[in-house]
C-alpha cells in the first residue's frame, strides 16, 4: 500500500466545456502524495489525445482510455483497482469542485485516526428549478452506525468523502465477486463509509456542487438503472422489480462475510431490517400501482411468480426463505444468472445470521397492535417508525 497517499478517481464519459473545465481542476491536484487517476469510456480519440497531454503537463496524472465503454461504475471499480493509495475518493465529470474541496478531508484523516470519512460543504443543484439545497450531512454525525444508516436517504457527501481504503476492501471483493451489478451498489458503498468510525463535515471554504440536472427527468433515472440489468443478461422490463431486488440485496450484504468488519451481529441484524422494509414497502407500494404489469414479466415463469406472492405474504422476520425466493423470481429472466447468484449467497452468508423475531411495539397509527410493517406507509412515516423499532432492538 502507497502510505498515506491521497488517490482522486475520476471515472468521466463526457467531453463538454463543463467536462473538460472539471477535468482540469482535479488534474490541478495532482501532486507527489496525491495521485489522480481518469478512467474514459467516451470512445472519443479527441478527447484521449486530451488526457494523454494532461499526463504531460500535470504531475501524478494517470488516464486509462478505455476502447469499449465498461460502465461508470465499473469504470470506478477499475480505477480502484489501479493503485493502491491508502486514501481514496471519487470526483465526477459534471460536478465543480473548489480545488481544496478533497484537501480538507485529506487532511482530516491524516491527522485524525478515529475519522473514517470526511467532506467539505456540499450543494445540491437543479438548475431547471434555480434551486440550491445545502446539505451538511449533520444527520450523518451520530456515533452509531445504526443511526447514521437510518439518517442516509442519498444525496449526501459521504458518496465523494475521501476515506481509508482499508475500510473498503471487504466490499470490494463483494463487489468483484457479485454475479451482476446494479445500480443500487452505490448506496452499499455509502453505508460501508457509515459504518466505520466517525464522521467529520468541513463547513467552511471547501465546497462541491452537485449537477442534479442529469437526473432530473425520471426517464433519466429509469434508464441508467435499467442500464446495469442490461448489461447482467436481464430485460429492462426488470426495472419494475428494482426496490425488490434491492431490499433483498441489502439484507443479504449485511447478513454475509462482507459486510463492515466493525458492526455486531445485532447491529448488522438491525441494518438489515431497516433497509429492507424502506425498500420493499417502496417495492409494495409500486405494485399495488401496476400488478398487472408486474404480474405479467412472470407470464412463463409460474416458479417466478409464485416466488414473487411469497415474498409479498410472508413478513420479514419469519421468511427464512427469502433468498430462495429472490432466485426464483431472477431465473424467471436468466437462468444461468440465476444459479451463479444462489452459489454466491450460498458461499458467503454468515451462519446464524437468519432475522430474529421482533419486539412487540405498543399499537400506533401504523399497526393495530404488534408490530406491522407490511402495510404501505409514506418514508417519512416509516422511518420514524423503524427507529422506534431499533431502539427496542438495540436495547
């Protein structure tokens, strides 16, 4: 490992003033402790012949110009594996950046070794609604990881922190070793940086503004999600079942040999439950919206379907089927992809790691009695209830 050395990834596609502009600044960084590394997938020669003169006029530029493109997040990926700096963090493209915004952060975990992560001040820009959100990520400081995954619902600096590579290994190899990828496991790497340590938010000069105008449009984010699956040898159409397949995913990374190295069982147990009931009753909720629609992917899969109204019926805490079930519906579309899913879960989940029953919570808005999470509840409701629900778990 290069000790205590800073690498800036930059996985990038385009190629627009706004690109090249971004492109310089973090190839400004660059010095002898701070590597950057750009990963291309434009198939543009223009712009190889771009970063190779970089490489000439900045020090510690490396630039990798893929000849097919490979995907931005396995763009990243590639990128990580390419050095071996002991601090990582990834600048984007279409993102602007104050050139000391990675610096302070840098800093920060070099001086503080309880810091596992840390940031500048972020910004949240749309530019079609002339609206700039400032999002300092307070809700993420708690010293309990638990919390801090409850409080995470996404845009957040903690995806472009820079933070300990030693932190990120076992979720690298998850990642290597996952059949397919989607687009999902973004948030997995945030919730590895949230389980680690402290931390820490820089309010002050540096700053990161995030282009939010990309994703603006649902069709944006419907067919970037749909990209992943594509690529996996499943239809678009596989979309539609996007919440499901991550609340199942999510259970099963807290519940196998990768997940962060620093939770207890019954803190990995109540991650688990809390990201599954945020993403299936999302799932729930779309369903009862297009059943039809969903119903009808399973036309010659009554396996899948079958699968599908199991998981649906059977609550979270006694499903000692789940994955079965997920594999079910996921041979449905690909069988082959299928059978290499079930000998990865089956390889990797930890023994007695099955859910536990949960407390009874007295009766509420939200459940007659018991404890009901079944039923389609807003997010905002549902997680102030699911906190309720870890504080009896956690004790």
């Amino acid at each position: 490992m290069d000790s205590g050395k800073l690498a800036i990834l930059m996985p990038t596609y385009r190629f627009d003033a706004v690109a090249i502009q971004n492109i310089l600044t973090v190839a400004a960084m660059g010095r002898d402790d701070i590597g950057i590394f750009i990963g291309d997938n434009s198939e543009n020669p223009e712009k190889w012949e771009f970063l190779r003169d970089l490489e000439g006029k900045f020090k510690n530029i490396h630039a990798f110009c893929h000849t097919k493109n490979i995907g931005a997040f396995e763009n990243w990926l590639f990128l990580l594996e390419r050095q071996s700096y002991e601090y990582i963090c990834m600048a984007s493209d279409d993102d602007i950046y104050s050139v000391d915004y990675f610096l302070a952060g840098y800093e920060e975990l070099k001086s503080n070794p309880e810091c596992a992560s840390s940031c500048g001040l972020f910004l949240l820009v749309t530019p079609g609604d002339d609206r700039a959100d400032i999002s300092t990520a307070i809700s993420l400081l708690s010293p309990s990881p638990v919390e801090r995954i409850t409080n995470y619902t996404g845009f957040n600096p903690i995806s472009y922190a820079v933070f300990r590579r030693n932190n990120f290994t076992a979720f690298l190899s998850y990642l290597k070793s996952k059949p397919y990828l989607a687009a999902y496991n973004d948030f997995f790497q945030a919730y590895t940086f949230l389980s680690f340590g402290t931390y820490v938010v820089h309010y002050r000069a540096p700053v990161f503004v995030y282009n939010n105008d990309n994703w603006a449009e649902a069709d944006t984010a419907w067919k970037s999600s749909a990209a992943f699956y594509i690529r996996a040898g499943l239809p678009e159409q596989f979309q539609y079942l996007h919440s499901l397949s991550w609340a199942v995913e999510a259970v099963h990374y807290f519940r196998s040999k990768y997940r962060p190295s620093t939770l207890s069982d019954d803190e990995a147990a109540a991650i688990a439950l809390l990201l599954f009931h945020r993403w299936f009753g999302e799932f729930q909720e779309q369903y009862s919206l297009n059943q039809a629609v969903i119903d009808a992917l399973f036309d010659k899969s009554d396996e899948g379907l079958n699968a599908l109204k199991q998981m649906l019926a059977t609550p979270y805490e006694q499903n000692l089927k789940l994955f079965d079930q997920f594999v079910a519906i996921l041979r449905a579309f690909n069988s082959d992809l299928a059978g290499r899913y079930a000998d990865f879960v089956r390889d990797s989940v930890l023994p007695g790691s099955e859910p536990k029953p949960l407390p009874v919570i007295e009766a509420d808005a939200y459940g007659a009695s018991g404890l009901d999470l079944d039923i389609p509840i807003q997010n905002s409701a549902r997680i102030s209830f699911l906190r309720r629900v870890l504080k009896k778990i956690m004790g």
